[in-house]
C-alpha cells in the first residue's frame, strides 16, 4: 500500500543537506527511480517511507502529507529536530532518555537569561522523572509542560526535540536514548517551515 507524503518537506529536507536525489536514494537504501517517483508523485511505500525518516532522523508520521512541520537541523547530531507543541510531545522526546542534549539561542537580557534557564531545568527534570511516573502522573507531567509550552511561545521562543539512540563510549553502551532539545527564537533563520500542501 502507498502512503502519502509531504514532497516539500522531503525536497526540503533534501537540500537543506545539499543532496542530490541520487545522494538520497544511496544513503536511503532505495533506488534513484524511487526518489524521483516519491518526490514527483507524492507516494511511496511504507518501507521507503521508513528508511527516508530514518535518513532524516525523523519518525515516519511526520513526513505526512497533511502535516505542517517545522523542524531545525541540528549540527551535533546531523538530524533534524521537529517543533514541539504540547507536553504529550515533549513527553515522548523526554520519556525513557538516559542523556539530554540541551541547546538555545542566546538570551538578549538577563530577564530573559533567567526564564530561559528556569524552563530548561524544568524540562531536564521532568525528563529525569517521566520514566517513574505511572500512567495518570504522566498525564499531569504532559499538561504541566504544556503550560511551560505555551509561556516559552510567549517569551518568543519554541522548542524543537527529537529522542536519537547513540552509542556512548563512556559507558561502552550501543543503545543509550538521548532527548536533544533546543529552543530557539520564533523568528529564527534556523527554522525550516514546510506546510502540508503537496503544491
């Protein structure tokens, strides 16, 4: 069966990292027809689908052609990290992460330095709680992010996440689930805004 994509999102993507669809369909697993079909008619298979997320360090329910995504590319990580806009989000991103990767733009006024830092040990430490919360006490956790959502947005700022598996050598440990959040200005240039239409 086929599924929908955003073609923008994923022409985006693309060359926001200076591929080719030749680069692409290489790094994806999948061959160049596939790219060119994909990226012409909008679908592709669940499997291309996958691998093209994986590619992109993105789930596959955000490549959707419906879906208005805006994501940053993060240099640390070489993925892309998607807008949050509800605790559930964050939630997600921040349940089960053994590491978080913390990043914001510089704060204008001290003002802004403190409210900056307040909301991000908040997130920190509801990441580090998340994981020992039972179902309704992560409902609660969802919505008391959301409420600092929503008072980041008004201090002009968002917050991007993605929850990436690395290896840490520390540890000597393949699989250790790092929460990379940063939050940035609404305004930002690092801000890629791909709306949903396939247009």
């Amino acid at each position: 069966m086929d599924m929908k994509i955003n073609i923008k999102l994923i022409k985006k993507l693309r060359t926001e990292k200076s591929w080719t669809q030749d680069q692409l369909a290489m790094i994806a697993g999948v061959s160049l027809r596939t790219i060119q079909r994909l990226e012409n008619k909008g679908t592709t298979s669940l499997e291309t689908l996958k691998a093209i997320a994986v590619v992109f360090g993105m789930d596959a329910s955000q490549l959707n052609k419906e879906q208005d995504v805006s994501a940053i590319s993060d240099g640390q990580t070489n993925k892309f990290l998607t807008r949050i806009t509800n605790g559930t989000q964050l939630s997600s991103v921040l349940d089960g992460s053994l590491a978080f990767r913390i990043n914001h733009d510089d704060p204008e006024t001290a003002e802004t330095a403190d409210f900056l830092a307040e909301a991000l040990s908040t997130i920190e430490d509801w990441g580090q709680l998340l994981s020992s919360l039972d179902s309704g006490e992560k409902v609660k956790a969802s919505f008391s992010l959301s409420t600092l959502i929503k008072k980041i947005e008004l201090h002009g700022f968002c917050v991007f996440g993605l929850k990436t598996v690395e290896k840490m050598e520390l540890y000597n440990v393949d699989k250790w689930p790092v929460a990379n959040i940063s939050i940035v200005r609404i305004h930002s240039d690092k801000i890629i805004k791909v709306e949903g239409s396939n247009q």
